[in-house]
C-alpha cells in the first residue's frame, strides 16, 4: 500500500481532477507524515493546485479519510465464507483483522464513535459477524455487543503492536520489573523479561477463538420475545 516513492505535486501542474490522483496523493503524506498531520492544505500544495479547488471534491479531512478507507474497503475480496455461523464470524473477524493490520492508521480513524457506520457497502463485514450471530441464536442486541466485543480486540491488538512498532529500537531493553518488591509481586518478579518474548508473540486468532466461544455461549436466545412474536402469528 506504500507509495512513499511516487513522486511529490509541484505548484504549476495541471489541475487534478482526478479523486484517483486526490486519494493517492492522501496515502502519499499519510505514509510519510501520518494521517493525524494530514489536512487539505497540505494536500493541496501536495498536488500543486489553490485549496478552493480541491474543496470541489472533497469537503473536508473527515469527508478525505472515509473516501480513502472506503476505498481501501472496496478492495478487500470477498472470500466464500464458512456455512457454520461460529466459524463464518471467526474468518470475517480474521478477515478484517488482516486488512487494518495492513493500514493501522484506519483503525485509528475508525475508533471515531459512528464512522464504521458511514463506510456505506463497505460494512458487508460487519453485516457477516452481525448475521453469524444472530444465525447462531443470538438476538439483534446480543449481536451487535458480540461485534463490539470482537471489533474493540481486533482495534486494540492492532493498535498496540503499531505503536509499539513505531518505538526506538533501544526503548524498553532495561530489566523489567526489576523494580518491583519480590515479596508483594513474586510472579511478575519470577517473569522478568520473559514477558516482552511471551507479549511479543502473535496470539490474536487464539484469543479471537475464546473470545467468540465465550460470547456464543453467553447469548441466550431472547425466548420471551420469541413467544410473543408467535403468539401474534397464531
């Protein structure tokens, strides 16, 4: 996904009118400076045109970043999911895991409260967890606190791995917890710095397994609505 070696705009080029050009030139300095930095200004003197002329094609920053993940979304194949509801959740959940992992900034971005919900098409993957749920015998609500639960792990392992990645290759190398009084924390004493080697350690489809499993097996079928919603067909 990396264009860091596409060459920069330059005042005196043709308008772009292109949004292929717009989003690519986006990626260009989210690549380079990061997406927090990003703002139509910059881009505009990126691609070498007024900023007035660039607000013809996109609104704003906020209207910028759903443009380029929703692009970035349309991209992702849509594999022949698993006909078991368990294992259909499981593999979209892996699915969307891998793409962030590949872009961690859109995960960044996609922690705004409502934006998965603007993606329009895109959600298709949220659409196959929400079902799997509810073809497993969940109902709506327990659905859609199953995607929550799975969609906070999936963000948040990929957003510690990427800033942790982004740290001084000489950051953290001191004993850990060493510090720490033996008497009143023998285990992580005992641990040392065997716990960088053990978090390091990729575990996320492990813990993505028992975490579907438990919320499954927590979903009890909302019996109470189901009788009375059969007492209306009779």
């Amino acid at each position: 996904m990396s264009r860091r070696n596409a060459p920069h705009g330059r005042t005196g080029r043709p308008p772009v009118t292109s949004r292929a050009q717009i989003l690519d030139a986006a990626r260009r300095l989210i690549d380079r400076d990061g997406w927090e930095k990003l703002s139509i200004r910059r881009l505009a003197a990126e691609l070498g045109i007024g900023t007035m002329t660039l607000y013809h094609h996109v609104r704003d920053k906020e209207d910028l970043l759903l443009l380029l993940i929703t692009e970035y979304a349309d991209q992702v194949p849509r594999p022949d999911l698993p006909g078991d509801p368990r294992d259909r959740i499981i593999a979209t959940a892996t699915l969307i895991h891998d793409a962030l992992a590949a872009w961690p900034w859109a995960a960044e971005v996609l922690t705004a409260d409502g934006f998965v919900g603007r993606l329009g098409e895109s959600v298709w993957m949220v659409e196959a967890i929400v079902a799997g749920a509810i073809d497993h015998g969940c109902t709506p609500e327990q659905a859609v606190h199953l995607f929550r639960h799975i969609w906070y792990y999936t963000v948040g392992e990929i957003l510690v791995r990427a800033h942790s990645a982004r740290q001084p290759a000489d950051a953290g190398r001191g004993p850990l917890f060493s510090g720490l009084d033996e008497s009143r924390m023998p285990r992580l004493v005992a641990i040392g710095d065997l716990w960088r080697t053990l978090s390091a350690q990729d575990t996320y489809a492990q813990g993505l397994r028992a975490l579907v499993d438990g919320l499954l097996a927590q979903a009890v079928p909302d019996t109470t609505s189901q009788a009375a919603s059969a007492r209306q067909g009779e």
